[in-house]
C-alpha cells in the first residue's frame, strides 16, 4: 500500500510539472478594462461559407502590461455548429484555437508557433485525422511537440474555391486545400500560470461573441521587436480572421542614446582599471 501511496504521488507531481498550469482567469471586467487599448483589425463579412453562425467580423490585439490580449469577434457559438465538410456530413464542428506566430507567419513555415486551447479536446476531427498527439486543457499555452503538425488544418478543403475572394489568404497556392491553422494537434503544454481565455457574450456589437485570450509575453518570447501574427478559425476552417503586428524598430536618436552609452560605459571601465 505504501508502494501504491508513493506511486501515486509520484504520478501528481509529475502531472502538476508537466502541465499547462492553471489558466489566468479572464472575466469581463478584465475585457472592458484593456479593450481600449487594442487595434481592430476588420475582417471580410463576404468570405464564410455556410450560415452566418460561422462567420467572424474582425479581431482585436495588443499588448497591456507584460500581456498580449486577443479578442476574436465572431457569431461561431462555444459549444460548436453541425455541418458537413470535405470528409463527412454531420459533423459537430468546434471552435478553433488561437494560433499565435513570433517573428514569422504560418503561410511561410517560419517563426516561433504557439497556441492557445479556446477549450480542452482531444482528436475532435475524426472525420479527417486518425492520429493527434495529447489533449490540451482550456486556457492553456502550448508550442510544437513534434511528431506531426503542430495544428490541424481546416476541413472544408473547398473554402478559398468555393468563396473566391477571402481574406486572409492560407497561403498554400491551392484553392482546394484549406491550410488555415484550426486547432492544437500535437502541442506540449508551456508550464506556468502564462494563459487564459473567456468566451464573452457581446452587446452593442454585429457580433454574438467575443473570444477574449490573455498571453504573458514573456512565455513567448515577445518584445516588440519581431513581428508577431495573431490567428483563429473554427474547426472547418469556414472562415479565418488575423491580426498582424510589425516588429516595432528603434527609432535612430534611440540608437544613438544607447551607443553613446556604451561608449561612456567603456570609457569609465578605463578609466578605473
């Protein structure tokens, strides 16, 4: 019994360890009190496919404090909308994860990816993938685990085909292959209190829901200097929305102040060795 104890303690510290921790709680007063202090950027209101449950009006981000604060404005409900795609009919599709890219973009394969679960899943497109790495937890930071894609991809292959126009682009030169970054497939959690997320109601707005997501910027690595991508889509990929933010330069008067400061520093060590 003793042996079993242990084991058992030993199984909870390494799941505490190991795990996304808790979520940083998000309510809406937390909303109200940034949302002034973030950039809209407005969404095409012509490219969803399907009803107009499924389509996203803009995005809103920025960073307040030592956070990066996100708000995706959509009528898609968190509890999912039935439909068919590509692979089946009938299928209950969920809303997506926020995809968050450090110094590059999801259409070019570079920078650093992260993720963050809108809920906790597992493999909820059967339809279209067998295999998917370990479930995330809602409100949790993730980064690539390796061993498959980081996020699945939109299951309505036909979206960029069927619509024409949209905005924006996947990126993958294809019109009947949807590359839009869905949900978290295999991700490892990032430890520590770093994320959180609030599916809010909205007033006053087109919209029926704001997606509220609060990342440290420090778990990811963000200064302000890279540039950063910001992007959602439901599980089907029927519509997508992102927020892109240039790496903020110096301005050159700053570069002078800090090499001037370098140099009086090294001035100084001289003059005291």
């Amino acid at each position: 019994m003793k042996f079993l104890g242990s084991l058992f303690l030993m199984v909870v510290v390494l799941a505490l360890l190991t795990g996304p921790g808790h979520a940083l709680s998000i309510n809406q007063a937390d909303y109200d009190a940034v949302k002034g202090s973030l950039t809209y950027t407005a969404d095409l209101l012509t490219d969803h496919s399907g009803g107009s449950g499924y389509s996203v009006y803009g995005i809103s981000c920025g960073v307040v404090g030592d956070y990066l604060w996100v708000s995706v404005h959509t009528n898609f409900p968190k509890s999912g909308l039935t439909g068919s795609d590509s692979y089946a009919s009938g299928n209950l599709f969920n809303p997506g994860d926020l995809y968050i890219n450090v110094g590059g973009t999801f259409q070019s394969a570079n920078g650093s990816a992260y993720g963050v679960a809108t809920t906790s899943h597992g493999n909820n497109v059967t339809q279209a993938y067998n295999t998917w790495g370990n479930p995330v937890v809602e409100g949790g930071l993730y980064s690539p685990a390796g061993g498959g894609p980081f996020f699945a991809d939109g299951t309505y292959e036909v979206y960029e085909a069927t619509l024409g126009v949209v905005s924006p682009s996947d990126g993958d030169g294809s019109i009947v292959k949807n590359s839009y970054p869905t949900m978290i497939r295999y991700g490892q959690a990032v430890v520590g209190d770093n994320s959180g997320t609030a599916y809010l109601a909205n007033v006053g707005n087109p919209w029926n829901y704001d997606i509220v997501y609060k990342v440290s910027t420090a778990a990811i690595g963000y200064t302000g200097a890279q540039d950063l991508q910001l992007f959602w889509a439901m599980e089907c990929g029927n519509d997508g929305v992102e927020c892109v933010k240039t790496g903020e330069v110096p301005e050159p008067a700053t570069m002078a102040l800090v090499a001037a400061g370098v140099t009086a520093m090294a001035v100084r060590r001289k003059s005291i060795v």
